[in-house]
C-alpha cells in the first residue's frame, strides 16, 4: 500500500463544506473512473473514510488522483466478501489541490468502494 502525495491532516481547513459521501458499484475499473468531481480551484478533497469490497473475483483495488497518482492501495479483495476493508482516518487524507478522486481496479471485475470526504479551502 503507497500513500504518495497526499497527506495526512492534523489541522483542518477553516472554509469547508460537507460532510459528502459516494459509493461506486464497479463493473469495471480499468481504466480508472471518477468517484469525486474536481472541487475547483483553491479547494482540495479530504477523505474520511473509505470501505472497499470485492464481489464475484479477487480484485485489487487502488485509489488515485485525476493523473494517476497512487493515493491509497492496491487494497486486494477476495471474491464473494472474503476481504473488506474498512479504513476511517484520525486526521484526513488530503488529496492535491483541485484533483478529483478516481478509483483502479485490476482484471475489469465488479468491486464496491463508499467513502465519505468533505472540500476544504486550501488558501
């Protein structure tokens, strides 16, 4: 598992909206699909928590940025629910400024992923 560039928050931007959350019900991941729209310019996603599932084939899943930067994982996943994984940070993830969330999946199978997040203002 890589956490690469993003970080983790102790301090929490003043100027936030949220709470906000997706589930994505994946056919297929590869390539890469949007979870979580770019928030704009000056603001950045902070992730909270995230679940991730796979469903009939083992899948390893991974979350990135817009241009592929690895954010969290590959988490693999058993086939049929014999791997969750469920992660809620202390302090949140903060993604780079105005990048939207997207999540990777090997081998084009069915997966789950929900996680919750809030927008923050970076300046």
């Amino acid at each position: 598992m890589a956490i690469t560039t993003p970080t983790l928050v102790n301090e929490l931007p003043t100027a936030r909206s949220g709470p906000f959350s997706f589930n994505n019900d994946e056919d297929d991941a590869t390539p890469a699909v949007e979870c979580v729209a770019t928030p704009g310019a000056g603001k950045a996603l902070y992730l909270t928590h995230v679940t991730i599932a796979g469903r009939t084939s083992d899948v390893a899943v991974t979350l990135q940025d817009e241009d592929g930067t690895v954010l969290f994982g590959p988490i693999q996943c058993q086939a049929d629910g014999g791997s969750i994984l469920v992660k809620d940070w202390k302090y949140p993830l903060k993604l780079t400024d105005n990048k939207a969330l997207d999540v990777l999946a090997t081998n084009g199978v069915a997966f789950t992923v929900y996680g919750e997040y809030f927008i923050g203002q970076t300046a």
